[in-house]
C-alpha cells in the first residue's frame, strides 16, 4: 500500500465523522509521513510505523465512544425532566442563528463597548438542586451564599437575550447572543450542566456532586473544587484542571491538550490530536489516551493504563502500585518507577528495548524482554518506538 492508498483508506473511513475531525486526523497522518520521508524512511516502514486504518480506526472509535458519556449523563442529571424540557420548549428560543449572525463581528471587549448589555440580579430560589445552562458564553462558576448572576453581552434586545425558567427543583438559563455570564450559586445546587458553542468556561472552589461541561471550541478550567463526578468535554480548546478533589473525572477534547495537575481521584483523560498530561494524581486507576499527541503520568496510582498511537508515552510510577499498561504503535515509552520488585514484560517489533532498571532481564525472542516473578506489573508495548524501563 502507497502512502496515497493509505490516506485515501482513512479518509473514507471517516466518512461518518464530523469535517473537522476528519481534517485534523488526516493532517496528522499527512504530517506522519513528511516527517518520515524527511527520515529517510519509506513509504511502507511509515505505514508499518502507523498501524492498519483498521487499527486506527478501532483506536478512534474507542476515543470516540466516551463523547456518548456525554449524552448518558445528560440523562441521568434530568432524569425525569424529559417531561418539563419539552413543556418550556416552546417559550425558549433557538439560540444557534442569533450566535451564527452575532459571533463573527462580537467585539473583544464588551465591558468596553458602550452598546454593551447588562443584566443582573439575585435568584431567590431556595429549593434548586440542579441548574442546567445552553447558549454560547463565556462562565465564570463560583461558590456563594445566594444564586447571583451578571449577564452581558453586546447585543441585546428584550425580548430574547436572556431566559430563565424553573420549573420543581430545576433552573433553566439559556441565552441567545455570545456574552459572559458570573454564576455564583449556594452550597444547595449539586447538579450542574453547561452547554456552549464555542465559549470558555472557568470553574473555581466549587463543591458539588456532578458537573458535565460542554463546549465546542472553548477553553475549560477547573481549579480548587470537591466535585465528585466531573466531565469535561471540549472539541478544540484545551481543559486545565488543578486542586480538584473527585472520585470520578472524565477529560476529553478533540485536538487541544488535557491537563490536570495535584488533583485526587480516578481519572480518565484523552485526546485525538493533544497533549495529555497528569501530574501529582492521587488515585485508584488512570487512563490516559491520545492518538498523535504525548501522554505523560506522573503520579501516584493503583492501576494506570496509557496509550498513543503515535506520541510518546512518559511514565512516573510514585510509591506503591499494582498494574501499569502501556502502548503506542510508533511512539518511544519511558517509563521510571522506584519499587525494585516488579514483573515487566516489555515488547517491541521495529523499536529497541532498554532495561535500564538494574534488575535481571530474560530475553524471549529478539524484541521481547522479561523481568521479575513477582510484585507489580508493568506491561509494555510498541510497535515501532523504543522502550525504556527506569
């Protein structure tokens, strides 16, 4: 197969996909055998180097599957409010033309702009427990004694700027023109659900139960909260999360990188074309995921599974742990630990293997190496990238 047949397998592969993610993927293969061929290597050690389409494709797919999580914690979060969703329908606008028609000439500054619109007011609404926000703004989310919004926006008329709806223990806010909206909100509202075309979102020493963020083009920052079921979804823009204590945390974006940093709990972080990194986790299990970009853990955790199909792969096994899985297909994987009694089974077929661990190794085959009997393990691939065991 030439490089020509590969790239035109893949793309009608993703045939399914949305435009942008097809083009970020193919220009990341395409980038693959530039830099290959600039190597010296050929068309089919690249492709060897790459995997199948079929492989490819299975990794994306598995990529994929938890942008579905989305739509399932959606469903849980309103669970018996389809009924309620449907009866406000009909007094909430649709928001998607007011944004097409409004972002393009939005002015960076609307504090600035002496058109800007601003509305605010305290909410007193003592019994909501789960607020669920559409439009396209930029969310400032902190904690507060009472629910207090600052809503402004550049333009703006009476009529469809700005809605809110309740309706039992729920508060609908959804809005029609690109803006900035402060939500400060009381220790009572557990649930949370923000939605957003293309804005960011910044999330500050809040406490809750469960947060599931959206955007499509956004930045998302989560910094010095207890939130115990936490997802974060963006298509192009980068998630920051730091000081964030949860049991359950779920990062996902398209083509920007994934980072969280001093943070407990189990996490499950990936991107296509990212960076993802996790240093100073405290937590049961790890996952770490990207297609071309470089994963890095740098952590204390039970049991961390890590792979990239072709960036590298960085691990830093801090204090006791019991399983630690690693793969690329054409990526290098370092890996550093201090336990001294492991089992390692470490495995390559185009790359070389460097045990540089101290501890005795048996060799099985050219490109397979194991060490130990006993304790952790760590298992080991890659297809055509080195391999280093510390």
């Amino acid at each position: 197969m030439t490089r020509f047949e590969y790239l035109y397998t893949l793309e009608k592969a993703l045939a399914s996909y949305p435009e942008d993610f097809k083009k970020d993927i193919l220009e990341t293969f395409e980038l693959h055998f530039k830099e290959g061929l600039a190597n010296g290597l050929s068309e089919e050690e690249i492709i060897q180097s790459l995997g199948t389409v079929e492989e490819v494709m299975s990794n994306i797919r598995m990529m994929n599957g938890d942008f579905e999580d989305k739509e399932i914690w959606n469903k849980e979060i309103n669970l018996n409010l389809t009924d309620i969703a449907h009866s406000i329908k009909s007094t909430m606008i649709d928001v998607s033309s007011f944004i097409n028609k409004t972002i393009k000439d939005f002015p960076t500054d609307i504090f600035q702009s002496p058109e800007a619109f601003t509305e605010e007011n305290d909410l007193s609404y003592e019994d909501i427990n789960t607020l669920i926000f559409e439009g396209n703004c930029d969310i400032s989310l902190m904690p507060s004694t009472k629910l207090h919004y600052i809503f402004r926006t550049y333009k703006a008329d009476d009529s469809s700027t700005f809605h809110i709806q309740k309706d039992g223990n729920t508060l609908f806010i959804k809005t029609a023109h690109k803006g900035y909206l402060q939500l400060t909100i009381p220790e009572t509202i557990q649930n949370i659900s923000l939605t957003n075309s293309s804005s960011d979102y910044s999330i500050k020493n809040c406490q809750l139960e469960k947060l599931n963020l959206f955007t499509g083009s956004g930045d998302i920052e989560i910094e010095s909260s207890h939130i115990l079921h936490c997802i974060a979804n963006s298509k192009s823009g980068n998630i920051h999360v730091k000081a964030l204590a949860s049991t359950d945390t779920r990062l996902q974006s398209l083509s920007g990188d994934v980072a969280i940093y001093e943070s407990s709990g189990n996490i499950h972080a990936q991107s296509v074309s990212g960076d993802v990194e996790v240093h100073k986790q405290n937590a049961q299990e790890a996952t770490l995921i990207s297609v071309s970009g470089d994963v890095e853990l740098r952590a204390r955790v039970t049991k961390a599974y890590c792979k990239s199909v072709s960036g590298d792969i960085d691990l830093s096994l801090v204090g006791e742990f019991e399983e630690c899985e690693a793969e690329s297909i054409s990526g290098d994987i370092d890996c550093y630990t201090s336990i001294h009694t492991l089992q390692a089974e470490l495995s390559t077929i185009g790359g070389d293997i460097f045990n540089n661990s101290g501890l005795a190794e048996e060799r099985i085959g050219s490109k397979t190496i194991r060490i130990g009997q006993e304790g952790p393990q760590i298992k080991i691939h890659s297809k055509s990238g080195d391999i280093s065991l510390h």
